[in-house]
C-alpha cells in the first residue's frame, strides 16, 4: 500500500533540511535515495519534490530503489570494495539488481564490480540470475554461480538464435562470464552445433486502461438495510477518496477501490488489489512511473504458460511469468493490470451537461 501522510510525519524542519540535501546534492546518491523516500512517506508528491528540488521523478524513482538495493547489499555482508564502489556512483546499475533476492543481488554487486559491467549488462546480469534462480532443476555444467549462471543465459539465447553475427556475439559474452571447465565446454560446442532451439514466446502483460469518465471509480459506504437506528448512520466514518484510483481507507488498515464490472473482474472467484507502480512489474522500464492497480485471484493456482503469478519472494510479493512449472506454490493468478484513465480536467466530468461549441 503506498504511503500517506500520516504514516510518516516530519516535522517542518526536517522537512526543509532533506529537500535542501536534495537541492545542493549533498552527501552521495544513496543518501538522495532515502531522504526521497522520506519525503514521499511524509506526504510530499513527487511533483512537489521535483518543483523544490529538480530532482525529476523518475530519477527519485530510481535512487529510492537503488538505495534500498544499496542498503540490502549492507545487510548481505557484500565486500567493502564493493560497497565503496557502489556508494560512488552507479544507481543505475543497482536499479537494475531490484529484481533479484537478497543473496543474489549481492553476487550480482561483486559480478559487476569483478568484470566493470555498466547499467546495460547490469540489467541482462540480473534478468539471467533471476531466471536461473527459477529452474527447478540447475543445468550441471553450469554449477558456479554467478559467473556460470549469467553463461547459461547466454548460452541459452544463443541456442536460440539462427543468426550467425548475432549467435557469435551471444557465443562470446557466454565465454566471457563462464568460470568453471564444464560450463565453457558446454558453450564452446556451439561453436560447431548449428541447431537452434526455438523459445517460448513471453505472454504480453493484461493491461488495461479506463477509457470512459463512467468508468471512474467511486466507493460510497453502506450504512446498512432498513430500519436503522440513527446512531449507525452516525457511525459511517467520513469517507476520503485518496490517489489515482480513488482508494478509501476506513479505521484500521482497510481499504477499498472500485472497478467495473467487466467479465475479467466478475470471473475472479477470489480477487484481491495490490497498488504498484509500472516499473515494479517484470521487465517494466524505469522510465515509466504510472500508478496500477493488479487484480489477482487467489483461487487460481494452478500453472499454465500464458500467465504471469504472484509468488512468495524471501517474505514479499512478486509478480513473474514461469515458462515451466515452477517448484514453488503460487498464491495467484494475474487477471489484469488496470492503467488509469487519463484526465486532463476532473472537473470537466462533474458538470452535468457539456455541449460543442
């Protein structure tokens, strides 16, 4: 659930020392990093920080998450060498780590650092450790990750490709990273096996967008069937529509958002919302940083290939796509990924009547 003001409150004070850290560029990027999150968990948009600071949003986005890689490459007991060279510079790069487990990005960190990789393989490193960690079964000849598990991705793709120029390339970046004997004799077999293996396509994500103002969602609260006492009309806290999505918060940790009844919605057996942002979702660029909603039921559990799941990630919620059946439980299925209607006036869809001019 994203933050709101009352989850963190700063003081005035305190306040105008971050954003003055953040207009000076005081200290490193990681301290950048957590004095943005600071701002957003306080309340501050960050339209708002961008206005007093210029730091543009989508580079909050990525020194928040960043600096929370940074701060688990801390907690992972990564080298000092690498933790220094991180604290330098390279935001960038450890952006690209977010999607690993803890012990991964740390392998991750020590790789890059190791072979002087950049923000571009920082994010092929990643997607290959992410997708190594996936198989149930570890392919033998490739048995020392990271180095050989970043191998195997390449060699995979290589296998792949019927282009000669382009299955070179991918040939030698897999024998750049292979450490042990096996795994660069494994690699180097391509060199005269011609075959390609065709992969699975990866399914397209479900988005969706609201299209039509009666499409807005609304949530009005329900005081309960007739006769009613006066005191249960009383009793209805005053309901606050907060975000994008018009989410409602009652006392507690409740909350609610509306969607339409479309079949997509009325098929989920056992729906639940999580709140993200687009450059949460897998393979999401961090230039995107629209607000979804992601419907998922838990009631399906059941794999197939054309979906994407939710899975239990060291603790946390993750969204990923198995291209064969994965050796862990799936919590649910991804039904859609609900995009905002763009609204130029809000206020332009109150008024009762609008004619052309």
């Amino acid at each position: 659930m994203a933050a709101t003001p009352s989850d963190q409150s700063l003081s005035p004070e305190v306040t105008e020392a971050l954003l003055l850290t953040l207009r000076r560029k005081e200290q490193n990027w990681v301290a950048w990093g957590k004095a943005c999150q600071q701002l957003e968990k306080a309340g501050l948009s960050q339209q708002r920080i961008f206005e007093e600071t210029g730091f543009e949003p989508i580079q909050q986005n990525q020194v928040i998450v960043a600096a929370q890689v940074y701060s688990s490459l801390e907690s992972g007991h990564a080298s000092p060498d690498v933790l220094e060279r991180f604290a330098k510079s390279g935001s960038d790069s450890l952006y690209e780590l977010r999607i690993l487990a803890q012990s991964d990005r740390v392998a991750a960190a020590t790789l890059l650092v190791e072979k002087g990789l950049d923000s571009e393989a920082a994010r092929e490193v990643a997607k290959a450790l992410k997708e190594f960690s996936r198989l149930s079964r570890k392919p033998p000849e490739f048995a020392a990750p990271p180095d050989d598990a970043v191998a195997y991705f390449y060699w995979k793709l290589a296998r792949q490709q019927d282009d000669l120029q382009a299955r070179s390339r991918l040939i030698a970046q897999a024998l750049r990273f292979a450490k042990s004997e096996t795994a660069r004799q494994q690699v180097e077999r391509l060199l005269t096996d011609f075959s390609v293996s065709r992969r699975r396509p990866t399914p397209r994500l479900p988005y969706y967008r609201m299209e039509s103002a009666n499409d807005q969602p609304r949530i009005i609260p329900v005081v309960g069937k007739l006769p009613l006492q006066t005191t249960d009309l009383e009793a209805v806290p005053l309901v606050a529509e907060e975000g994008t999505f018009k989410l409602v918060k009652f006392a507690g940790t409740g909350a609610w958002s509306a969607l339409p009844g479309w079949q997509v919605v009325l098929a989920a057996a056992d729906p639940v919302l999580i709140l993200a942002n687009v450059y949460d979702l897998p393979d999401a660029s961090q230039e995107e940083t629209e607000e979804v909603l992601v419907l998922i039921d838990r009631a399906q559990r059941t794999w197939d290939e054309n979906s994407f799941f939710v899975v239990d990630q060291e603790g946390q919620l993750q969204l990923d796509w198995f291209e064969e059946a994965p050796d862990r439980s799936l919590l649910g299925k991804v039904m859609l990924i609900l995009r905002p209607k763009k609204v130029l006036d809000d206020d332009f869809n109150k008024e009762l009547w609008q004619l052309d001019e």
